[in-house]
C-alpha cells in the first residue's frame, strides 16, 4: 500500500511539474510549431512625384509566418509621363525612376474574410532626368542628371480573401524619402515624398 501511494505521489508532481512547464514555456517567433507559407503580388500606386501625378508599378512577395508575419521585399517603377520645365527656358525634361526594398508586415485576423494588415517598407531608390523622349542607346539613356535616395513607406491595407490562394487589398501610405538632390529643377526629398493610395492583388498560400 505505501509503494502505490508512493507511486501515485510522485506521479502526480510530475505532472504538476510539467503543466507548470508548459503554461510558463517562453513563446518566440519562430519555434517547432511555427507555420510557413508564401506569396507573390502585383501592385498599382498612385501617388503625388515632383507636385504631378504618378502612377507606380510593381509588386512584393515574401513568407508570412504563423498567418500573421510578412517578410519579404518589394520594388515599384514609375510608369508614367512625369514632366517639367527647366526654369527660365523651353526645354521640357521627363523623371524616370523607382525604388525597392525590404518589406515588412503585420497581419490582424488573416482568417476573417476582411481583415487589416500594417506592411513597411525600408529600402533605397533612384531617380534620372532626361529629355523628354530622350532615346535610348546601348540599353542606355542620355540623362541630364542622377540621384539615389533612402526611403521608408509605411502603409495600412484592408485585405478581403477572395479564394484560398487570392486576396485583393486596397489601401494607402506615406513614402518618406532621404538623401535626393538634383540640381536640374531643385528636385528635393520633399517633391518625391508624399501620401499614396493603391490597390493590390496577392497570390499564395496564406
């Protein structure tokens, strides 16, 4: 009799022991249950550059761990007809550029059909003034003048999950740019900043 009372309390310690284990058990990014899955998606952005109106194109992909994490990269181009004068003459010069970087992002309720996300973008960009229709040769534009920049574009979407593979987000942000400085028309880092609203099509396992 003593022996099963002994057995039975040391089986019962144990298992106070290991329920006390687990409820304390640190909980971190990445662990053995962490879930991994991926996506792709095209994006369209429209956007104040340099007081005109501009249309962006591109996309960002990456993984989104345990449905709620996004890490990944993203890079957008200018695809529309950016022009201004040159003070103080009648030549009309064109902007041509994009920038691309690091994405990051956080995701609120991904399994409810509308959800929000929080996506950041850190990353560097380039910006060339040319003549307008200024031709191409060797694969190379004749540019007036170049400049690199730093920006960061956080943003907020509502997401709608359309299928199990697709979701349609529509949202906007704000895209802070550092470090421009072109001479040719006093180009600032406050012409190339502004708010955007777009609209994106996401494609992969969520």
């Amino acid at each position: 009799m003593k022996k099963v009372i002994l057995i039975f309390l040391i089986g019962s310690f144990a298992g106070i022991s290991y329920a006390q284990d687990d409820e304390y058990e640190m909980k971190t990014i990445f662990s053995k249950k962490s879930e991994i899955k991926g996506f792709g998606s095209f994006d369209l952005k429209l956007t104040d550059f340099n007081e005109d109106k501009a249309l962006f194109i591109g996309g960002h992909g990456g993984v989104i761990l345990n449905k709620k994490f996004i890490f990944g990269g993203g890079g957008y181009g200018l695809v529309t007809s950016n022009t201004f004068d040159l003070e103080g003459t009648n030549q009309e010069l064109e902007l041509y550029g994009g920038y691309g970087g690091i994405m990051l992002g956080y995701i609120i309720a991904p399994t409810e059909i509308i959800h929000v996300s929080f996506p950041v973008l850190l990353g560097a960009g380039g910006i060339e003034v040319a003549e307008q229709g200024a031709p191409i040769v060797n694969g190379e534009r004749s540019v007036l003048e170049r400049t690199a920049f730093f920006v960061v574009e956080p943003g907020i979407e509502i997401e709608i999950n359309m299928t199990r593979f697709m979701r349609l987000a529509i949202g906007g942000g704000y895209r802070l740019v550092q470090g421009a400085n072109l001479d040719v028309g006093n180009i600032a880092n406050e012409d190339l900043s502004s708010w955007s609203a777009g609209v994106s099509f996401k494609f992969g396992k969520f």
